[in-house]
C-alpha cells in the first residue's frame, strides 16, 4: 500500500475514493458534468453509486465525455468538426478565386464561434426582405 500512496489520480491529484470525492465536491459545475456523464454513458445515477462503481465508470468515459473538458470548452469531436468546416469553407473560397469570381464576391473566411468567444457584433436582420437582400447577395438572385 505504500507504493500507492504518492500514486497521481484524476488530472494529477492523489487516486482512488479519496481523490474522485475531493475532485467531484471541489466545484457543483463538475459535479453536473460528471452526473450528466453517467447518465448519457451508462444511465447511471451517481447519487446512487457507491464511490468504487462511480471511480470504475469513471476510468471508463470516452475522451468526449464533459467530465474531460475544461468549463466551457467543446469535447474534441465537436472541436474537429468546426476545423472541418472551416477548412471546407477556406477550399469553396479558393474554388471561387480560381474560376475567376471577383475578390469582392468572395465571402470572407469561415470562423466557427468558440465558446468562450466574444459575441458577435452584428446586427441581426429586422425584415424578411434584409434577409432575402443577404442571401441574393451571397447566392444570387432566387429561382422560385
């Protein structure tokens, strides 16, 4: 047992009961997630596990789970998707230039809001016809 004493837990914390107790009750936000994880993964109830099933379920989360996230942050997965369509978005635009549409008709580059982010400062539409007049200027005018 004493070799397992200095052994790091969860995220470099100490293991075991000990540690996934003071991880769960150091912040509430954690706790949901961590609930929220079990629920979704297992249809488990963490008020309903001893703290052994829990540390088991636990070790077993895939890597998208919140409970692997920092506060506010996307699992991975969902981080990647963004990237892909960003990249898709930078390829369209490049696509564009290279059958000779003018710069101007370009749309500007893709960015994805992150959480975290600044809100945006556009205004958003007040009529259907200003959301009509965007779109017939990013796509042309409508055929129907």
């Amino acid at each position: 047992m004493a070799a397992r004493a200095g052994r790091a837990g969860l995220r470099g914390r100490r293991g075991g009961s000990v540690g996934l107790v003071a991880w769960l009750t150091a912040d509430p936000r954690r706790r949901e997630r961590a609930e929220a994880d079990l629920r979704r993964y297992y249809g488990a109830d963490l008020n309903r596990l001893d703290v052994r099933q829990a540390a088991a379920l636990f070790k077993s989360l895939p890597p998208d789970a919140a409970s692997h996230t920092p506060d506010g942050a996307w699992p991975v997965s969902i981080e990647l998707l963004a990237q892909v369509a960003e990249i898709l978005h930078a390829l369209y635009r490049s696509h564009l230039g290279a059958n000779g549409v003018p710069q101007r008709d370009i749309p500007p580059p893709l960015r994805v809001p992150r959480p975290g982010d600044a809100a945006p400062t556009r205004r958003p539409a007040r009529s259907p016809e200003e959301v009509r007049a965007v779109i017939e200027h990013a796509w042309g005018p409508s055929h129907g």
